[in-house]
C-alpha cells in the first residue's frame, strides 16, 4: 500500500497478501492492465506459422523415409 492510509476490512481488498485501498488498488490496476496486446498476437502468429511449417517438413521427410520400404 502507498498512501499508507488506515484501512478497515470494509474498504480494503486483499492483494497478493497485501490490503490496498481503493486508490491504490486503482493504479496498481492501471499499470496491470497497460500492455501490449498486439505484440503477443504477432509472437502467436509467428510461432504458429513456424510450427505449421515444421510440422510440414517433418511429415514430408517421414513420407520420403517411409517411402523407401516399399
């Protein structure tokens, strides 16, 4: 807590152990919630695309393996 304000139980929320005020639960939110949402979604799109592409040569090469039994 930083204002170090009296709190009761009424109007404080529990927090990681620690009881917050409303103001202060307030802006520990705010830098929460501040992220990047877009750079996570290209990070999953490229890894997917990297995975699709793996998984491609891998059941390509099998075939090529499998392929010289018969």
């Amino acid at each position: 807590m930083s204002c170090s304000k009296m709190l009761c139980r009424e109007c404080a929320t529990e927090w990681d152990g620690i009881w917050h005020c409303a103001s202060c639960l307030g802006s520990r939110r705010q830098v929460a919630v501040e992220s990047r949402p877009a750079l996570s979604w290209m990070a999953v799109a490229a890894s997917t695309i990297l995975f699709a592409y793996l998984t491609t040569r891998a059941l390509v090469w099998v075939g090529a393996v499998l392929a010289r039994f018969f």
